[in-house]
C-alpha cells in the first residue's frame, strides 16, 4: 500500500478557502491538511455542501463563476506552493502538470468547437506543437481512452457523442500534456452504472499506466471502496477523519463515516434497512460551534459542543477529529 | 443541405412574400387621399385635364388592371414609369440603392466593432467603474434622438476638428467611405447601445458555464479563454438582435440620409410618397421588402456559421 507521508507529491496544510465577501463571506473549506503521493488515488468524500469540491478546484483557483478570495493555508505542489503563484503563473500548471475532469461531461465541452481542436489546445499551449503534431496527439489520446473510429471523431463537435464518450473525451483533454495530478470532482456522478464502471476502470488504467496520482472527489463510497488508496472525509468544510480506504471501511472513528457506512446499501446483506442521517448539513453561513457534526450524533455529549477541531491519530496512518473516540469502540 | 441551395430555396420562398407585399403596397397607396394628377396639375387643373392626366397615367383603368399591369413592369424590370422623374422606376433605385447599403453595411461593421470589445470588457469587470462607464455611456446614446446626436457630431468632427465631411457623398470609394464615417457612427451608436447589453448578459452567462473551466483548466490565458470559448457560444442572441435591428436600419437611415445629404432609398422614399409617384412608392415598397429578407437570411446564415448544431432545413 502506498502511503501519503513518504514523499508528497502534493501536500495541502491548513487550506482555508472562502466565497464572497464582508458579512455575506462563507467558508467552504476550512482548516484542510493531506497528502497525495505520486500515483495515489486520494478520495475526498462528503455530502454536497461538504467543501470537497471548493477544496479541490481551489488547489487550481477554478470555480465556476462564483467570486472566492485567494485560498489561505499552503498547497505545496511538486516544491512550490500554488497559493504563492499569481493567477498568470498558476495556468503554466493547469492543464501542464495538474488537469481537472468535471462532473457533468454533457456540459463541460465547448458546444462550438470540434473535439480534436479541443484537445490539441492544451498541446498547443504548453508544448509549442504544430497544429498537425496536435492533431496527431490528439488522434492518438482518444485511441488511447478507447473512444472508437478516432480518426472519424477528431472533427466532430460534442453533441455528437453520448454521455461517456464525453467524459472519454474529457479525460483524454485532461491527459493530454501527461499531468501529474488529475483532480477528479465527481467524474461518474451523472454517468449510468455500466459506464460509471468503464470510467473509473479508465483512470485506474491510466494512472497504472503513467504514475498519475488521482485526487478523487465523490460522495459515492462504493466508488471510494473500488478506487481508492486512501481517503478523506469532510464535513461542513473540514476534514473529520482520514486514513487508508481499508481502514476507513473497516474500523471507522468518526459517527458521520460510521453515519455514511450505514446509509449504504450493504451487498453482504447484514442490514435489510438503510439508515439515513438524521436532520440536515449545518449551513456554513452559520456552523455549529464545537464539532460541526454534534447536534445529528448520537454520541454528541456536552463537551461536543466546545471541541476544538483538531485529527488524532487512531492507529499509524488514521486519524480522527472524534473526541470520543473510545467510545466507537475501535 | 447544401448551403447554396438552402440560399436558393429560401429566395424562391420569398416569391409567394413579395407578391403579398406588392399587394398591400399597391392597395394602401390607392386608399390614399390625393392623387398624382391633382398634384401635378394644381389648383388651376380643371376636371377635365385631370381626367385627361389620369389617362395618360393608366390611373382611369380598373384596379386589377392596373395591379396587373404592375406586376408586368416588376417582372420585366423597369418598376413602370416614375410620375415625377418621368423615367424608368427600376434603374433610379438601383442608383439610389447602393448609397443605402453602404451605410447600413458600414453602420453594421462599426456597430460590432464598437460592441464585442466593450461588451466582453463591461461582461468581465461587470460591477466596475468601466462596466457602469459603458452603461451610462450607451444610455445617454440611446436617449439621444438620431438627427440631434447626428448634428452634434457633424458640429464636433466637421466643424469644430474638421476631420469628417459636414454632409454628401464622393465619387470615389475612398471619398464616399470617408463622407459615410459620422452617419455610420450615428447608426452604429445606436445599434451597439442593443448589442453591447444584449452581449454582455449572455457572456456574463457563459462566463459561468462548465466548458469554460474547463478551457481554463487546460491552462489557457484569460484572453484565450474570452475569445476562443466564450465569445463564440455567447453570440447568438446578439444576432438575432442585430438582424433585427438593422433591417429596422434600412426603412430608418431616411433622417441620416436627409441629415447628412446622401442621395438614398430613404429621402427618394419621402419625396415620392408626397409627390403621390405610385410607381416609385410601389417599387421602393418591394425593395425595401428584398432587404429585409435578405438580412433575415443573412441571419440564419450566421447562426449556422456560429453554432455547429444549428442545422440548415
């Protein structure tokens, strides 16, 4: 099993990210530390809401729109720190060394531009290529992501491909410039099940194939069990407990993992009924004070409510921000 | 389908238009008060030479006579015979006709210059200093009546700095190009105050749309982002606007052209409706009708050259 902390290919300590600004700011990530090591597939899990994907497009300053200030904290990236570089700086490593896939590949394609100059656009800008040598790549990345007749598909136009070739496409986009680290912000969520299975195949391939390391957004935890090397899980913009995929499935340390694990459909068959989490996501206008999650535990006790946010280690590896950990029997 | 023979099929589409048109045309001028011969003649005209006019006109046979003998002249070209300038209807508008299209065409490509900087400009620092300049800016423009802006301009840039020629148009194309620059601009300024409001808000949309993170994320520079992915998919309203808007233009330039002396459809238009030169009304009518038609092809035309799924049928 690789682990995080040898050699960091991407270390994220103390990030704050916040939208808007005055009294209307919200914080959507606060206080975030991991590690990605080169060729780890890292999960980000939570509910929508959960600041995992602020988290992750704030390590490439892309939102989609909304106005969000400059993130704080660190998100040292192969020895620099992203959060130093000016925005002009910061798109010499989109798309070059850090790509993104989207959630809604139907929508994350130019309408209007064909597939082939889509792709090779990224070649062009930061690999000097000739429109011809771009094409060429580009030929060759969709052979590579299994998209069929690319030769024929090079000068059509997104409508023309369904749903998972779409995301084929986009993948191919991505890996163009052979990326270090590709961010993955819910990359099946709007896929069906059987392509959801060719996709993430597709990226573990990949990632085999070139030492990509994978930063996973989702809240799918059967997604998480399949892919995973190791996992964080965010509540209401913090981290609540993190460590390896087996040790998060097998002996979780927080009640909301724990929360999360019950609410799956369990294909063991040890639970005949899911058990929702009661009550809703705290609005992170006005978070609860102590620990975020106290008022839907069922553990929550006085002390909850004062708890200062900080991860313990549970056994090497695993950490919790519980402080009750003794009592989740683990 | 091809896209000369969907321009084929849409002009022969227009045929069964441009009969319903001279129709009205030759209708609404009959239900008119006056008529030519009592303009001609005056008051000294007696009943009897009146009579004796109208006859020489054609004006004393049965109406679908002389729709009849219209469509005839329509077909064969000649638009029939002018009643003021006693001469053929067809070849005087086509001497009238290009000094309108130049300004509309000239107006036009003035407008989208003016319109695509500004509007990604106000669209990108939307809530600054520069977006509220160019809203005010427009405002004032568009509150501004044509003929009122038209002689501002003339009393800043012909008189005051003598760069533009007061009114006219020159012989050469260097000459009329020049002589078209300040009632171009004065259409323009018009057709942008539309244009820039309409493009900023889709651009703003666009802006937010998921096919631009991910152009940003390929690592594009934000100027290559604004042209290559977002002005593109933001252009189609604009369009429809600017089509729109000028083929309101080409019935509209008679107040420039009578403002700034250019020998147009419009001011010909004027003087023949108060003259009552049936003929010349009817066969400016089915001129102006082409234009329109032909800027709504045009139109569609740009829509399939902006949006690949923008099928021709």
């Amino acid at each position: 099993m690789i682990t995080g902390a040898s050699s960091p290919l991407l270390r994220v300590d103390s990030l704050q990210v916040r939208f808007g600004s005055g009294k209307d700011a919200v914080t959507a990530v606060d206080n975030a530390s991991f590690n990605i090591a080169p060729g780890e597939v890292f999960g980000l899990v939570g509910e929508s809401g959960s600041g995992k994907s602020a988290t992750c497009r704030s390590l490439i300053r892309l939102y989609g729109g909304s106005i969000a200030s400059l993130p704080k904290g660190s998100i040292t990236f192969n020895g620099r720190d992203l959060v130093r570089l000016s925005d002009k700086e910061l798109t010499e490593i989109r798309g070059a060394e850090i790509a993104m896939i989207f959630q809604d590949p139907m929508s994350a394609l130019n309408p209007t531009m064909r597939i082939g100059d889509q792709i090779g656009e990224s070649l062009r800008r930061h690999q000097n290529l000739s429109s011809r040598a771009a094409r060429e790549r580009a030929l060759h990345l969709l052979r590579s992501v299994g998209v069929t007749a690319p030769e024929r598909r090079l000068d059509n136009y997104p409508h023309h491909f369904s749903g998972g070739m779409r995301q084929r496409v986009l993948i191919a986009l991505a890996l163009a410039c052979r990326p270090k680290l590709l961010i993955a912000d819910e990359p099946t969520t709007a896929l069906d099940v059987t392509v959801q299975q060719q996709i993430l195949r597709l990226i573990l391939d990949l990632r085999q194939q070139t030492n990509l390391a994978v930063l996973l957004v989702t809240h799918d935890l059967g997604v998480v069990a399949q892919t995973c090397d190791r996992v964080a899980v965010m509540y209401a913009g913090r981290i609540v407990e993190t460590g390896t995929t087996r040790q998060i499935f097998r002996r979780p340390a927080h009640p909301y993992t724990r929360a999360l694990l019950n609410a799956l459909p369990s294909s063991a068959g040890r639970k005949d009924t899911l058990a929702p989490i009661e009550g809703e996501p705290p609005s992170l206008a006005a978070p609860p004070s102590g620990c975020r999650f106290h008022p839907r535990c069922p553990l929550a006790v006085d002390a909850c409510k004062q708890a200062e946010h900080v991860l313990r280690a549970v056994e090497p590896g695993h950490e919790s921000a519980c402080i009750r950990v003794g009592e989740l029997g683990c | 389908m091809p896209i000369a023979i969907y321009c084929l099929n849409r002009l022969v589409q227009l045929i069964p238009v441009l009969i319903g048109i001279t129709l009205i045309a030759f209708l609404l001028l009959r239900v008119m008060p006056g008529d030519p011969a009592t303009l001609i003649l005056g008051s000294r005209g007696t009943a009897a030479d009146i009579a004796k006019l109208n006859a020489q006109l054609g004006l004393d046979q049965p109406l679908w006579r002389q729709y009849l003998l219209f469509l005839k002249d329509i077909a064969t070209g000649s638009f029939g015979e002018s009643i003021a300038y006693k001469a053929s209807v067809g070849p005087l508008i086509w001497e009238r006709l290009w000094p309108t299209i130049w300004l509309v065409l000239f107006s036009t490509v003035m407008a989208v210059v003016l319109t695509v900087p500004l509007a990604l400009l106000a669209a990108v620092r939307r809530g600054s200093v520069a977006d509220a300049g160019i809203k005010l800016f427009f405002i004032v423009a568009m509150s501004m009546p044509s003929f009122w802006l038209g002689i501002l301009l003339v009393l800043l840039l012909s008189i005051v700095v003598p760069v533009f020629p007061v009114s006219g148009y020159g012989d050469t194309i260097l000459e009329r190009l020049h002589h078209l620059v300040l009632p171009s601009l004065v259409i323009a300024l018009a057709t942008a105050a539309l244009t820039v409001r309409s493009l900023r808000s889709s651009v703003i949309a666009v802006l937010s749309a998921d096919y631009v993170d991910t152009a940003r994320s390929k690592g594009l520079r934000s100027r290559q982002v604004l042209w290559r992915h977002v002005l593109r998919n933001s252009l189609m309203s604009t369009i429809s606007v600017l089509g729109v808007h000028t083929s309101w233009v080409i019935g509209g330039t008679v107040v420039i052209e009578t403002l700034f002396g250019i020998p147009g459809l419009g001011s010909l238009l004027v003087s023949s409706i108060s003259a009552r030169d049936y003929p010349m009304v009817q066969g400016l009518t089915v001129t102006f009708a082409v234009l329109v038609v032909l800027i709504n092809l045009l139109t569609d035309l740009a829509y399939v050259a902006v949006d690949p799924r923008v099928k021709l049928s």
